[in-house]
C-alpha cells in the first residue's frame, strides 16, 4: 500500500541553523501538508501547498519557513533559522484530490533544537 | 473556520469493556470529519472518515463513529477494548482541501 515517507526520522541541530525535513507524498497525490506536534501539544497546520504554491498558512509558518518541491517526488520544509520553541514532531501529509479531502500522514520527523 | 473539541483528555477502559471516546465540532461549511490514532513514538494513523456519505462509519480494527448533525458530534466507539487500542486518538475536521484542525486529543487506556 503506497504511504507517505518522511526523512530524517530524528534530527538534532544547534539553535541558529537550517534544516531540511524531506517528505515523498504517495505519487497521484496532488495536495501536500506540513502539520507540527510540540510534545505533549495537539498537531497544528502549518502549511498546504498545490499546484506548485502555497494555498494556505498558519500564524507560525513565518518567514523563516519555506516549503518546496524541488522534483515530482520530493516536498521538503526548510527552516531558516532554527530556534528552540522549534523543537517538535514534523509530520509530512498529502491528498489525492479536493473532493476526497482524506489526508494521509507520514511517520514524522522529530526535531530537537539546542 | 473549524474547531474540534475533545472531552476527555484521559479515558480509563477495561479489556472487554466498551470504548466511547467523545469529539464535538464546530464548522461554517458541511464538515469533513476523521479519526486519527497515535501508537506512541508514530505517526498518525487514519482510522475512519466522515465524507457526507453514510453517517455511520466503520473503520479500521473495530472502531466506529456515528455523524450527528444536530448535535454537532462524531463520536468514537469500539463495543470490546483490547489492550492494543491503548494510545491516542485525534479528532480532526476539515471543510476545504486545505488544512485539517485537530483536537488535543484523548489519551486511551486499556486495563485488565
């Protein structure tokens, strides 16, 4: 059954510097999500993305946030300038269409900032 | 705009006993509702939907919900807990393609 992969599984980075979080959405998916879960905190929306442009996002997506997708595979999160409160699961969804609306979730990214 | 609201953030069941985890919604448009479960240090999981079709939803092991318009609930049941459900189950509502909106989740626990 085809599922949505996400890489790296955890991540550690220092306070300041950039990370990527990569995603593969499931391949006739056409809509793709970025959704965060700080620990013991309900998963927020942060950004959707179709047809090659952001369509909606969060008060936290802000400008040190970007998304992309560089491929016909790949959708990454970029975080510009990493800070604490950044720490958090980083979950990775998309959707085959807008009449479906049914969101399929990857395993996650977990991001330790120090 | 979409709110979820979750009763319940800790349920205390009994192996064998009936699972009823409580979700409550809030939408300007005709909602799209969904379960989701999260076994600890994984993803999400979709466990069953609500899509204008048929209000009673069965979905994966076991685990039902029923859309009640006029109360504004999608309730989760399973009628026998087993102790493998033991995790956390999200609430979620949509009413575009766009983002989903969760709940803070309840947090289920099976005990012999």
């Amino acid at each position: 059954e085809p599922e949505v992969t996400q890489t790296p599984s955890h991540q550690v980075t220092q306070m300041g510097q950039e990370v990527i979080l990569r995603c593969v959405p499931i391949s006739n998916h056409l809509y793709f999500y970025w959704y965060r879960q700080i620990l013991g905190q309900k998963v927020e929306f942060l950004v959707s993305f179709y047809n090659n442009e952001i369509s909606e996002k969060s008060e936290i997506f802000d400008d040190q946030f970007s998304v992309e997708r560089p491929d016909g595979s790949n959708f990454t999160l970029k975080i510009r300038s990493t800070k604490l409160e950044d720490s958090a699961m980083y979950f990775c969804a998309s959707s085959e269409e807008a009449g479906d609306m049914t969101q399929y979730f990857g395993p996650g990214t977990r991001l330790l900032v120090l | 705009a979409q709110s979820v609201t979750q009763l319940g953030s800790h349920v205390s069941v009994s192996e064998g006993a009936l699972v009823l985890l409580r979700c409550n919604y809030s939408s300007s448009v005709p909602p799209y509702l969904f379960w989701y479960v999260q076994y600890p240090n994984q993803g999400l999981q979709l466990l069953l939907k609500y899509t204008s079709a048929a209000t009673l939803v069965k979905g994966i092991n076991g685990f039902e919900a029923e859309f009640k318009k006029s109360e504004t609930s999608f309730h989760l049941t399973k009628p026998s807990a087993h102790m493998s459900d033991a995790a956390e189950y999200f609430c979620a509502v949509t009413g575009t393609a766009s983002k989903l909106t969760f709940g803070t989740g309840t947090r289920l626990q099976v005990t012999l």
